[in-house]
C-alpha cells in the first residue's frame, strides 16, 4: 500500500474507492511484471 500512498499519509483517511483503484492498479502492475494474461475482475458492487 506505502508505494500508492505517500509515508506520512494516514491510511485512515484512505475510501473505499480509493483502495479498491490501488487494488486494481496493483494486481496490473504484478500481471503486467510476470507477463500474464490480464484476468476477468468481477466487481464486487
């Protein structure tokens, strides 16, 4: 999470949005690193 979110920011003031873009974003940078094929993502809303 530290490498989205600056040190020093609360992780308190972080929404549920904002968490699920870096869950998104974090699950293509490690698809991307290993070279898979990106999968389905299914929305949980």
């Amino acid at each position: 999470m530290r490498q989205y979110f600056p040190k020093g920011m609360a992780l308190t003031d972080i929404t549920e949005e904002q968490v699920q873009e870096t869950v998104e974003r974090s699950t293509t940078d490690l698809e991307k690193y290993l070279d898979l094929e990106p999968r389905m993502r299914y929305s949980l809303r």
